[in-house]
C-alpha cells in the first residue's frame, strides 16, 4: 500500500458485490469474531486481476437504532476507525498477492459508544484478523 493510500478508503474497498456478500456470509466458511460492540465476520478468497486486496462492508441494525441518524453516527465512527487503523490488516495481505479479504463489520450493541472506544475495539480485531491470517 502507498503512503497516500494508507489514511484513505475508496469505494473500491468497500464490498458492494452481492456474490460477494453471499460467500461471505452463506457459504459457512467464513470467520467471526467479537470485540463488543463490534463483530468482525471475515474471509479469504482466491484474488482476480485488478481487485483490491481488503473490501470491507459497515452494517448497523434498525433492530439496535431506530433513528437513522443514530445509525449513521455509528457507521461514520467504525469508518472512521477502520480508516485509520486499516493498514494492521493491509501488511499482513501484501504478504499474499494470490489472495483477497472481505470483512463485514457489525455493531452489535442498542447504545451509542464514544469514538475512542470504537477505535480501540476496531484496533484489537484488525490485530487479531491479522494474526489468525
């Protein structure tokens, strides 16, 4: 990853993919784990040309939010910290050219959460996906 790169999130890092989003999360073989109030559900796939290497997906229930204002303030803090902590996972990925991580991101608590906790439960997934890889 370049040193421009390494503090921003393009929307090609973003899962938007359906096929994508099923092999994640219907095919079983995928890994999860928590951090509360963050869940991490991940997997490793084989890489096509010119894909990025991490893609990574925010979910937020209306089960734990009703308001959607409060739903986007939690999106923007896990967005936010996965921003600046998303090269933890990048170096470990560099190692693997012939492979591709999906994360899916999802909050699981029915409280707002201030943004230094987010980030240091957001840090302490990363350097755990980055281990387990």
């Amino acid at each position: 990853m370049a040193e421009s790169e390494a503090f921003t999130l393009c929307k090609e890092e973003r899962i938007c993919s359906l096929k994508l989003l099923e092999q994640l999360f219907v095919h079983g073989e995928s890994k999860s784990m928590s951090a509360y109030p963050l869940r991490v559900v991940y997997r490793q796939f084989d890489r096509a040309e010119g894909d990025m290497q991490v893609n990574f997906l925010i979910s937020v229930p209306k089960k734990c939010f009703k308001r959607a204002v409060k739903r986007n303030r939690v999106k923007r803090q896990v967005r936010e910290a996965y921003r600046k902590n998303k090269d933890i996972v990048w170096k470990e990925m560099e190692k693997k050219t012939d492979k591709k991580l999906a994360m899916a991101f999802i909050w699981l608590s029915d409280e707002l959460a201030p943004s230094s906790l987010v980030e240091y439960k957001m840090k302490n997934l990363l350097h755990r996906i980055g281990e387990s890889l």
